[in-house]
C-alpha cells in the first residue's frame, strides 16, 4: 500500500514566540487566518499537593471525678430590702435626727436593706448617691427577714461648726403674708391611731360670723420634708364642717382637712419582742411644720410647728388664719 506523505497544505503553520525581552512578558505571533484558540498552548495545570488526614487524637486519661455527697437542696436568702408608700422620706447620714440631711426617698422605690443600729430604730440602706444612709424604722415598708442584717454603730453625730458672730447685725423687716394666725395650734388627744390637722382659714373677725377663705392648701412637711395627706390634695371650702358631733367638748370649725395615716403592713417585730410596730409608732417622733400656701405653692402664712412621739396621744390638731390683704 503507497504511504500518505502529508502534503504541506496539511501542516500546521509555524508559531513564533518571540522570548521576552528586558523584564516584557512574551508575545505569541497568530498567523493571519488562524484562530487564536488554535495555537494557545494550553496551561498546565498545578501539582496539587495531596491533603494528609488529621492525625487521630490521643483521648486523654480520664480522671475519676468523686461522687458528690448529697447535703439537701440549698435555700437562698432573698436580700431584705425596703419602700415607703407615699410621699418622701428624710435620709441622713447616720442614725438619728442629729445627722446630716443627705437626700429624700420617694414612693415604690426598693432600696437594699445593708445594716441597723443596735436599737433598731434606724435602718442603713444603699445606695444613694453612692453611698450609704439612714432611715427611720418607722418610715418605711420592710420586705424580708432582717434578722441577718449586720448591726452598725457610725458613733456620734458630728458636731457642727460654730459660726462666728457677725460684728453688726441688720433688723430684718418682717414680711407680711395674707394669712395671719388667729388660733393655734391647739391639741386634743384622740384614741386614732393617725394623725388630723383641722384647719380653718377664714375672712373677717374671729367668732364674728367670720366667712370661709376657700381655695387655698395646706403645706405640711415632717423633719424638713414633704409628708403627704392620705387623701388627694384638695382646696379649702366655702362652706364649714365640725371636727365632733354638736355637743362634744372638742368641737372645732374647720374648712380644710389633713390626714396622715401610716401602714405597718409587711412590717417585722420590734428587735427582742414579738410585736409588730403599731401605727401610732409608725407615725414617727419628729418635728412637723406646716403652713398655707395658694395654688402655685406660694406660702401664705407664718409656719407652725408641733412634735410627735408614740407615747403622746395629742394627735389632732387644731390652727386658724385669718386672711388681712
């Protein structure tokens, strides 16, 4: 059989590949008619490296770990803590009325209960401002057992700086409110396990058919701050109303009301006693200090001041002002 000698129209025509030349890649030179899918040379691919399987761990030595002893189920304390139901309380530095004021502490506010003082009647709380203070007992609401709180003597008050007396000493000119007292402040005692201020404020002379000085209020704070009336806010009346009945020897004529009533609900036993602390208690021995004031809490009158102590049933209280300009 003839061989088949290639004709040199079968050969594929020459590809030039010029070698690079000062750091230029090459050039590869495509015939005219050619496509330059043709003559490309095809990349080889990369030598991929096998991956080798992790090595199988080594499982450690295990360690017989000790069957624990069953001792029961254990109870957390909760962390006593403490809230008042209305208005604001006075907190001071230490226990007692002798310390520094420090800040006020107002309605459902829960407070940590941290420390008393050995007699019980004041209480430490944290934290306000950052630091600890004091609050009386019969101020607050407890909530838990404070038979764990530690008990805390911060020593005596501080004494305070006496001030020097000044060289000349100005008269100050007295300042005339629209209400000037007429009566009071008188006191009854009374079995009421709260306390009532009656409050007349009245136009024209005493006991002369005076007329009633409605729509104005009555201030009332207990050592420095705001004690609030059981009942909302109201304006005194244009009309009167009796503290008794018609015959009794303490009927008082009045026009405007207050009431303050304590809550001893959720409170803990006295320290070494059994007995919960009553109302009466809860009202608190202190200084209160009250006054007329407008709408806007302008003060209309002089300030009047009383104390109270759980043993002193003097517990109605009884003021007049007469209103002049």
């Amino acid at each position: 059989m003839p061989t088949f000698t290639p004709t040199p129209e079968d050969l594929r025509p020459l590809v030039i590949i010029t070698p690079p030349q000062e750091q230029t890649p090459g050039v590869i030179i495509v015939p005219p008619g050619m496509e330059a899918q043709v003559i490309l040379p095809t990349p080889i691919p990369p030598t991929e490296t096998p991956t080798l399987p992790p090595p199988t761990p080594i499982p450690p030595t295990e360690t017989p770990t000790p069957t624990p002893t069953f001792t029961g189920t254990p109870t957390s304390t909760p962390t006593p803590f403490v809230e008042i139901e209305s208005g604001l309380i006075t907190l001071r530095s230490g226990p007692g009325v002798n310390f520094p004021l420090v800040a006020q502490l107002g309605p459902d506010i829960p407070v940590t209960l941290v420390g008393r003082n050995p007699e019980g009647n004041w209480l430490q709380i944290c934290c306000i401002n950052g630091a600890d203070a004091w609050v009386a007992r019969q101020h607050v609401v407890i909530f838990g057992d404070i038979t764990n709180v530690p008990l805390v003597n911060p020593g005596p008050a501080p004494t305070p700086t006496e001030t020097a007396t000044p060289t000349a000493t100005a008269t100050a000119t007295p300042f005339l409110y629209a209400f000037e007292r007429a009566v009071g402040p008188q006191f009854t005692p009374t079995n009421n396990e709260f306390l009532t201020i009656y409050v007349k404020l009245f136009v024209g002379p005493l006991n002369q058919n005076e007329v009633p000085a409605e729509g104005y209020f009555l201030e009332v704070e207990f050592e420095g701050f705001d004690r609030p009336s059981r009942y909302e806010e109201t304006p005194s009346g244009d009309a009167w109303d009796f503290s008794a009945p018609l015959g009794a020897g303490n009927r008082l004529q009045y026009n405007l009301k207050y009431e303050y009533h304590p809550s001893n609900v959720n409170q803990p036993p006295l320290p070494g006693t059994n007995a919960t602390p009553t109302a009466v208690q809860l009202i608190g021995e202190g200084t209160w200090t009250v006054w007329v004031k407008d709408g806007a809490g302008n003060q209309l009158s002089d300030k009047v001041s009383f104390t109270t102590a759980p043993f002193n049933t003097n517990r109605e209280i009884y003021i007049a002002w007469q209103r002049v300009r």
